[in-house]
C-alpha cells in the first residue's frame, strides 16, 4: 500500500499564467498604496518636522491636533508662496 498521495503535475501553462497572475495582483496592490499615499498623506519630512515642532505636548490627542495645525500652516505657506 502506498501512503503518499500522488497530485497530478500542473503544466506549464497553468503555471506561467498563475505567475503572471500573480504578478499582476502584485503590481495592482503596490500602485493603490503608492496611490494612497500620494493622495492622502503628507510628505515624510513634513510630518517629521510637525512631530519636531509639537514635542511639547504631553497627550498624543494634543500632539495630533498640534501636527495637523501645523502641516495645514505649512500646506498654506506653500500655496500662498507659488
């Protein structure tokens, strides 16, 4: 008696198209996060610099409200500038 079970080979072609399939998905959810984080966030070194600048706020609630005044004084600045 034979104990292990035997799976049939998959071919090559089913192959390369799941890989390619794979791909795909993977390119898809690699463009929505950069998309989304074009969209809605600010950039890295803003938001370092609004963390910087709110150090000493005790409550995380005061330093978010803190940052975000801080990166919408910054956002204005910009637009008000070019």
């Amino acid at each position: 008696m034979n104990a292990k079970p035997t799976y049939p080979q998959p071919s090559s072609f089913s192959a390369s198209v799941s890989a390619a399939l794979a791909t795909l998905i993977a390119i898809g959810f690699l463009a929505a996060v950069a998309f989304l984080f074009q969209r809605d966030g600010a950039p890295l070194e803003q938001l370092a610099a609004a963390e910087r600048a709110c150090t000493q706020r005790v409550y995380v609630s005061e330093r978010e409200v803190c940052m975000r005044e801080w990166l919408a004084a910054a956002r204005a600045s910009n637009v008000a500038s070019k």
